[in-house]
C-alpha cells in the first residue's frame, strides 16, 4: 500500500484542512507531520469544535485513471487532542473503522 491520511473537522467546516505525505510501500505508515489549525481566528470568542476526522488512504496512479481507495476512518474527541497539561506526551493507538478498514487495524 502507498498509505497517507487526510484530516477533517475541528472548525466546523466541511472539506479537508490537511494532508500527510504519501509513505510508499508500506503497510506500517508512521505520520510524523505537525499540522496548524488556526482555532483562535476561526472562534475569536470561543465556540463548539465538531470531531476531528482522519481518514487514511491508499493512493493509485492517476496517469493510468485510478482513484485513491479508503483504507479507514477513526474519530477523536476534541478532548483527546487538547489533554489536560498532565497528559501531554502520552501516545495513543486508535483503531480504524469505516469502509476499507481491516478487523484489528491500527
């Protein structure tokens, strides 16, 4: 698989906000990338975030006319993203669901 995930949510707004690099070859991908979602300039006087959504991917080739396929979804509560300052630095693995997904992926 040449695995990457495109992240959603948050802010309310649907579309996607960001994009990982494409990791080739791999049915193991590690995403070491740091994305910023400016939340203070979207709710400059606070509001309710919607769930954040990663949805990962199995990139094809375009020049022969096919299309990304869906390997899995998972959600993450926004409380996950922002921890009490006593949890941050803890990792967590979640598991993927939605159309594509494998049993026991991760």
């Amino acid at each position: 698989s040449d695995p990457f995930a495109r992240l959603s949510g948050l802010t309310g707004v649907s579309g996607n906000w960001g994009e990982t690099a494409t990791q080739r070859d791999t049915m193991s991908p590690t995403f070491n990338e740091t994305f910023t979602v400016p939340l203070l300039t979207k709710f400059p006087m606070g509001g309710k975030l919607a769930e954040f959504c990663i949805q990962l991917w199995d990139e094809d080739d375009k020049k022969r006319g096919s299309s990304d396929d869906p390997l899995g979804n998972v959600v993450v509560q926004w409380t996950k993203l922002f921890p009490d300052p006593e949890q941050q630095g803890t990792e967590e693995t979640l598991a993927l669901g939605g159309k594509g997904a494998k049993a026991g992926s991760k």
